[in-house]
C-alpha cells in the first residue's frame, strides 16, 4: 500500500489475458461454466458461440453418469421419452413414447431440448446428420412400409421451420407397370459423422428381382443409387446389409459361413471384386441363431466381426438382442453380452458432456427432463 494525499492506493493486480482466461475455462465442467456465462458478455459468446472452445472444452470434460432404465430395445433416461441415438458432442436424439410424432434433441449437460416438428404420420424412422465443429445438424424423416410408397423429409435445424419434402431415385415406384417393391430398409447415418444413410429396396419385375441400395448425403440432400451385381447371391431374398470397414455392403448365410460383398466407393459405383467368406464356427452350438443375425459390422483392422441376434426369451415373453464380438482370424466369440430382463431395470450409463446448444433450444422446465430421472456426477 502506498500514501497518496492522505488515502490508501492500492496495488493494482495485473489483469490476466483473455486467452489464459479461456484455456482455464475449458478445464471446468459444464455444471460452472453455465454459471459463467452471466460473468460478462465476453465470457457468454465465448461459452455460448464460440465453437473452437466448445470443441477444446467436450475432449478435455469429464464423463457424466446418466441414470437411466433399460428394458429389451429400450432405454429412457425420462419416463416420456425413449433414447435413440447418441451425436458427436453429448446430444440425444430421443422418441416420444405418448405421440409417435414428437423427437426431440436434448442436451442433458446443459437441460437444453429442442422438439422437431411433428413428423409425418406413419414414420418409420428418423435420421441425424450433425457437425460437432460447426453445429450445423438436418434431420430425414423417413414413412413408408413394405408394399406401400415410402416417402423422405428433411429439415435444417435452425433455418426449417417444417419438414420439407425430399425426391428419391424410386419415388412412385408402385406406381409403374410391372414393378414392385417387396422389402425396403432405411439404414441410418446417425451413428457415423458423415452424414451417408443407405435406403434398399428388392424390387421385382415380373419374375426377375433385383437389388438396389440408394445412399442418401444428407448434406447435400442427394441420393447416388447402386445395383447388386448379378450372379454373386442365388436368393436376394435372402440378402440384407451390413457395414464392413466403414463401407456398405450386402451379406447373405450359406450353411455356417457369412458372404460378404462390398460397395467399396458408392460414387462410383465400385464393389469388391470378390466376395469375402467368414466361417462362423459358434453357429454349430447355437443353430437357431442362423436366420436371427438382424445385423453385422465388419471390422477388418482389428479382425473382428461384431453380431447382432435375435432373442426371444422361453414362453415368447419378448425379441431382444444378445451382441457378440466373433474373432475372424481365431474363429471363436471373444464377448457375449446377455440380453436384459423383459421388464425394465435401472442402470446408470456414462456420457460425454458438452456446451453445444442448436438453434432453437430452450431450457427444460426445472432444469430437468420431465420424468426428472436422472442425475449428474463429474470424477
């Protein structure tokens, strides 16, 4: 301290750079930093709109523990809703279990949500395409059955205001002489970043069928359409998809053994030469498992194949699924992962927290999901 004119001068403390400021921000959890936006209006854009902080901040957070209860395909982290999918940068995409049309996106770090336009009556499934770095995130709506004209939508979060309708290669289909559809499948893109679901469709012309994969760039709203090649399956009606080394592709079971072929590049129309054969030597103890493999990823890298099988429980109860990790080169099961109870359980699951809120959120009432079921710890 120092006299000056008979008053104290107090020894000014140097202010510390705004950049240090942040770096010390992005080590904080969610929990302060949203208490930190009402700081200044500096520290708001920063935690509010600046995407590379938010970025920096989702790697470096510490993992949230949601409580959460799991029955047989379900999961609900609130008793009105059902979980669906988990975005890059800690958000849920979630179903209403009251009205088949209602999904929202929710950001449980934050209590954010967002609700979707109602979807069209008779959606089938709902697909996500979203940027962690530049926030931008569009939504499909996909409705239709098998034997009926199945129709797209599509809307930008933030600048749609309803869904808009969106034109495939096989649009009015049944409507052409001689042509028919009789197994379609939408195959989502939630689950990848960039943003490529696949649409198939068996079409039958008189007695001939074939095969065609219409793969969807959300991004840029444009389908590309491949064929199956002839000759390589005896039955297509045997055959459904898969991912192998992050490609499309098209399998079908001959005795104990998987084939395997690739669509390489959907650009440009290119499929593996070959089709690759994985014996499955776990079905001579498990035969009824055969005709239930619902779904397969290929992870050629690491040489192991990841399955996933019907399961229906003694008495008929209910359908789950049991996940098994099968070791190509070894050809044994590494994991089996049991199907839960019919009835639901609570269990607790981690996830990655994050600041990042679309265009659009608001806040939940309380500040929680309306089933108010799930809570929060930071380690």
């Amino acid at each position: 301290m120092q006299m000056v004119e008979g008053r104290v001068d107090p020894i000014k403390v140097p202010k510390l750079p705004f950049d240090i400021i942040s770096e010390i921000l992005s080590w904080l959890p969610v929990e302060s930093l949203l208490r930190f936006r009402c700081v200044c209006k500096q520290w708001c854009l920063l935690l509010t709109q600046d995407h590379q902080f938010i970025a920096k901040h989702s790697n470096r957070a510490s993992p949230l523990l949601l409580q959460c209860m799991i029955s047989p395909g379900k999961i609900r982290y609130d008793e009105n809703f059902k979980f669906l999918y988990r975005l890059f940068g800690g958000l849920l995409v979630e179903m209403s279990l009251k009205n088949s049309g209602v999904y929202r996106i929710r950001n449980p770090a934050t209590h954010q949500v967002l609700y979707l336009p109602d979807a069209h009556e008779g959606t089938d499934q709902i697909d996500i395409a979203f940027n962690s770095f530049t926030h931008e995130c569009k939504v499909v709506c996909v409705h239709g059955e098998d034997g009926e004209e199945v129709g797209f939508e599509v809307l930008t979060v933030g600048k749609d205001k309803q869904w808009r309708p969106l034109k495939h290669p096989n649009q009015d289909l049944l409507k052409q002489h001689g042509k028919q559809a009789l197994k379609q499948k939408y195959w989502p893109a939630a689950y990848k970043a960039e943003g490529l679901g696949h649409f198939t469709q068996l079409i039958s012309v008189g007695k001939d069928l074939y095969l065609e994969i219409q793969s969807l760039d959300i991004w840029s709203e444009r389908f590309t359409t491949n064929t199956v090649p002839r000759g390589f399956f005896a039955d297509l009606n045997e055959v459904s998809v898969l991912t192998w080394n992050h490609c499309l592709a098209v399998r079908n079971m001959t005795e104990e053994n998987l084939n395997v072929l690739v669509l390489e590049d959907f650009k440009e129309h290119k499929w593996s030469q070959n089709k690759i054969i994985v014996p499955l030597k776990f079905l001579k103890n498990h035969p009824e498992w055969k005709d239930k493999i619902v779904h397969a990823i290929g992870i050629p890298e690491s040489g192991i194949l990841q399955m996933a099988i019907n399961y229906v429980y003694p008495g008929g109860i209910t359908k789950t699924i049991i996940v098994i990790d099968y070791d190509m080169s070894t050809q044994t099961v590494i994991r089996e992962c049991k199907p839960p109870l019919p009835f639901p359980l609570p269990d607790s699951r981690w996830h990655e927290p994050s600041l990042i809120a679309l265009k659009g959120m608001k806040s939940e009432k309380a500040g929680f999901s309306p089933g108010d079921s799930f809570f929060i710890c930071f380690f």
